[in-house]
C-alpha cells in the first residue's frame, strides 16, 4: 500500500459530532484514514494530545472588492488567504460584485482576474446582484449557479447596491427554482436615510453616531420583511451578520414556524459595543464602523446565546479591510468627513477562530462541536462545498488546525499577517491560537507562514438544495 504522504498522531479529532482520540492519515491532500497506531508516513506530526479541528471556512469576506466611493480593500487575494491561514481559516468565500448597469458575468470574470495566482487556500466566490435586469434573471444567474456560484447575497440597504422588494421577490424565486442560496443583508434603507439626515442637520456627524443612524429596530424591520419575502416564495434564506435581540427575535419565530431561515453572526457582536465607536467626538471611533453596527453588552449575550443553542449556523468574519491611516481607507474622504462617508467595515479574517475558540469553548459557553459547526460544518453544507470541508472525515481534503491552548496571547496588529494597520480587538487577551494549519495536506501555518501564492484552488460549489421552507397549503405558480 502506498504510504500516507503526512500521519498526524495523537489528535484530540473534533467534528460537529464527535471528539476523539485519532491519528490522522493524509494521502494526496486528503485524508486517507483515521485510526490508532497507523503506518509510519514521510512525515510524522504529534498532535500530543491537542484538539485538531476541520480548517475553518469563512464564508462572509471582502477581499479586493471594488467599493465605488474611493476607498481601496486593503488586502488582496494574497494578503487576506494568507491572514485567513495563519488563523486557521482554509477556505475563503469572497463576493463578486455586480455593478449597476454591468452583468453578474462581467463581475466573476473581474473577480477571477484580481484573484489570478494569488491565492494560498482554497476559494469560492458568491454572487452579489444588484441590477436583477430580466435577462440577467432569465439568463445569466441560472448559467452562473450551473456553473457552480451557487449563492449569491442582496442588499436591503446601500443606494448602489440595494434591490426594492419586488426586484428581490424575482431575485428570490430563480434562488427556489434553481436551488440556491441567499444571503441578504437586513436594514431598512429609508429609514437609515431619514435618521442620517436628521442627525447630520443637527451636527452630531463623529463616528459615533454611526450606530445612532442604525438603531435595532431597523435591523429587525428589515429583517422581519426578508423572511415574508422569502416564506412569499417559499425558498430558504440566510441573514448574515446579524448584531442583536431584535433581529434574533424574528429569526427565532421564524425558526419556530419551521421556515428555512439561517443566520450569521461575527466576532464584532461578541466583542465590541456600541462605545467601540467612541464615547467622543474622535475620529479614532473610525476604526469600528460596520453596519449593522455593535450593540450593547446585553446584546452581546444574546448573540452568545444564539451560538449554542441554533439560533445561528454561520460565524464569520465579515472582513472588510480598510487601513485607519492613508488616503484610501478609512479617511478616503478625510479626517473631519461625517459617518456616512467613511468606509464601512473592519478586518477580522486571522481572529475569527481564536477568538471564539478563546472566550467561546474555553470558558464553557459554547461546546467544541459547535465551534466546528459554526466555523466550517455548517457553512461547507450551505454553500455546496460538503463533505470535501467542513469536516475531518475519510476522503475529504486535510484541511486541518492543531490548536494551542492555555498560553495567554495579547493580541496585537504586528501578531497578524493582513495589509490592514490595526486591529479592532487590539489588547484582547486570548487562551488559543492555531500552532499549525493543514490546506489539503500542506503545512501553512506554524509559527511563520508557510504558504505560497497560488496554491489555493477555486472551488465550484454544488448547489446546496436544503430543505425547503415550509409548504403553503395552497401553492402559487412560481
């Protein structure tokens, strides 16, 4: 028999289901057995003991996205994998942005461009659509979802990207007839609008007032009216980002309907508030602007809550990567500029993991199964990458992360490999951190960055198909 290639010994194995005590065989970048006291491999790494969970997949980042405004994403497809690996992260799924008056064709081929031979793991791109002209409903996304973009997200929110109701209705019935899946981003446009401008009328334009302009109620609306829109067409549906109570409220109703409603949250609802954006009238409040943006500490523990007992399937990242200083990040527009002109968004693609396996499984209030199924599982079976992710399970790839635990790590900008110039959890003490990460059998992670430009492959998604949302009694022709 031809030797496995790399045997990993004395795995702590952790799935969405099980955790056990395992060797691990790697063949050709997958993973060839599981078993006590396999055959000597060529090369040899003792897990001693430590838990070994699948590469996580994050399957909400912004990776040299064209944003409109003149501000420039900060990290490209090799700076943000490279950031993603030594996180732990192996599988990356950025956006392919549809510009009004442009095809969805034109976006992918774009995207492909800009990723070229860049990328150090594995990558998919969704869809985002935002002109859902007739032939490009009629034509062009049901040849992208055959050709394997298998998702894509709408905006309920954002002039340049947002789809009225009845453009998201058609959006929304190609998704149930070509078996795809959704992701939207819930907030009421009109009355962010509204809010802004009152709020700029009266002079309160600092940073801060960011989260002002974005109260939860407009979150809960907006969210409350994608799931009528989606039971409309009876289709499934996932929230991303979500940020508190309100929200989570209306999912879980959803939920409780038994409507195919998922949701995502991301570390800035865990560990950032509403104060992050400052307490003053400093532009340093800058640096965490994101929309929906950070609640309170009682929020947070609703969201906490939400990991472990289903309210969500997804935990990413959201990353979004603007330098703080320079011309094209956060101050594209300058130092003094109102809220509603600074670039939105923060970095998070090399935190994601550590920080909930830090103040997640290690304190106790989420378990190590629902880590994995939180950072990999779940969103490998939503976006049609299941079981070749997700998962550490004989014939799917060796993407793998051996986990150090219980030395404690300040997390600081200069620790991290992304092209952003900070860190919105700078000073954070965390407990964990990946000692090693796996991509398909080869060592990118250890200490150092291992991984090299252009061995990460683009990954065509199956078309998910979960089960749809609950049947009306009368059917309309859809």
């Amino acid at each position: 028999m031809q030797p496995f290639d790399t045997v990993i010994r004395n795995a702590r194995v952790v799935t969405a289901a099980d955790i056990f005590t395992s060797d691990i065989g790697i063949r050709d970048g997958r993973i060839a057995a599981l078993g006590l006291d396999l055959p000597q491999g060529l090369r040899e790494i003792d897990a001693g003991g430590r838990h070994v969970t699948p590469g996580g997949i994050d399957s909400h980042v912004h990776l040299d996205q064209p944003t409109g405004d003149g501000s420039v994403m900060a990290d490209d497809f090799f700076s943000g994998t490279l950031s993603a690996a030594c996180g732990g992260t192996t599988t990356v799924i950025p956006f392919a942005c549809q510009q009004k008056g442009q095809t969805l064709r034109a976006a992918v081929d774009d995207y492909h461009r800009r990723a070229g031979s860049k990328p150090v793991i594995d990558y998919a791109f969704h869809l985002i659509v935002t002109d859902p002209t007739p032939q490009i409903l009629r034509d062009e996304l049901p040849a992208l979802i055959a050709e394997g973009y298998t998702s894509f997200k709408i905006y309920m929110t954002y002039d340049a990207l947002k789809l009225d109701d009845r453009e998201i209705l058609e959006t929304l019935s190609v998704a149930r007839r070509e078996g795809a899946m959704v992701m939207l981003h819930a907030e009421n446009s009109d009355c962010i609008a509204w809010l802004t401008e009152r709020l700029l009328a009266a002079g309160l334009s600092a940073p801060r007032y960011h989260a002002t302009s974005r109260p939860m109620l407009v979150e809960r609306e907006a969210t409350h009216r994608a799931i009528a829109l989606a039971e409309l067409v009876d289709v499934p549906i996932l929230i991303v980002h979500v940020s508190g109570r309100e929200a989570v409220e209306q999912i879980r109703w959803a939920q409780s309907q038994g409507l195919k409603v998922y949701a995502e949250t991301c570390p800035q609802y865990l560990f950032l508030t509403a104060d992050s954006l400052g307490c003053d009238d400093s532009f340093e409040g800058a640096k965490c602007i994101c929309s929906p943006p950070p609640r309170d500490a009682a929020n947070q523990q609703v969201i906490w809550d939400g990991l472990e007992n289903g309210a969500f399937e997804i935990f990413s990242s959201d990353h979004a990567p603007f330098r703080f200083d320079g011309p094209d990040g956060k101050k594209a527009h300058g130092e003094h500029v109102a809220f509603d002109q600074i670039a939105n968004g923060i970095p998070g693609v090399e935190t994601r993991m550590a920080l909930l396996w830090s103040e997640g499984v290690r304190t106790g209030r989420i378990t190590p199964q629902s880590f994995v199924a939180l950072t990999a599982t779940n969103a490998a079976k939503l976006y049609g990458l299941y079981p070749r992710k997700g998962s550490i399970a004989i014939g799917g790839d060796a993407d793998l992360v051996i986990w150090d635990e219980g030395q404690p790590l300040t997390l600081s900008n200069d620790k991290l490999h992304h092209n952003v110039d900070y860190t919105p959890y700078a000073g954070m003490q965390l407990t964990a951190w990946p000692a090693m990460t796996l991509s398909r059998g080869d060592v990118v992670w250890d200490g150092q960055p291992r991984g090299e430009a252009g061995r990460g492959r683009f990954l065509q998604c199956e078309r998910p198909a979960p089960a749809q949302a609950r049947r009306r009694q009368t059917e309309l022709p859809l």
